[in-house]
C-alpha cells in the first residue's frame, strides 16, 4: 500500500470521502469534523468529536470493514 493513501477510504461515521491523515493511525474527516483512530489489529476505529479548545471526546467505535475482491 502507498504510504500516501489512506487505508480509511470512507468515514465509517457519514460515509464522506474527505479523510485525511493526521499521523500515525490518526485521520480526520472533513464532511463531519470527527478524528479517527484505527486500530488494525483489533479491527476497529475510534470516533472522536474535536471541541473548540481541540480537546477530543469519544463518540464511539466501529469495526473496520474488511474489503473482498470483487467475484467474477
């Protein structure tokens, strides 16, 4: 996988596809203004709000969508 593109293609809250990488694991959603964390190992991400001081609070967690090959 190219170190550019972002393994979340989708944001797992509203589905936009302005996601972005902050660093790390850390991603951002530019349709909903949440931060992403994604944990691959565990299989899930991590919703959070960002506030106006940019503190962050948990929203929740989804499960990271694995992605099949299409069947022929």
């Amino acid at each position: 996988m190219d170190r550019d593109q972002a393994p979340i293609l989708a944001c797992p809250a509203c589905g936009g596809h302005r996601v972005g990488r902050l660093g790390g694991n850390n991603y951002y959603c530019g349709d909903c203004c949440l931060e992403l964390l994604l944990h691959p190992s565990r299989g899930r991400i991590e919703l959070f709000d960002i506030d106006e001081e940019g503190n962050l609070t948990a929203v929740g967690t989804r499960r990271v969508q694995e992605r099949h090959p299409p069947v022929h």
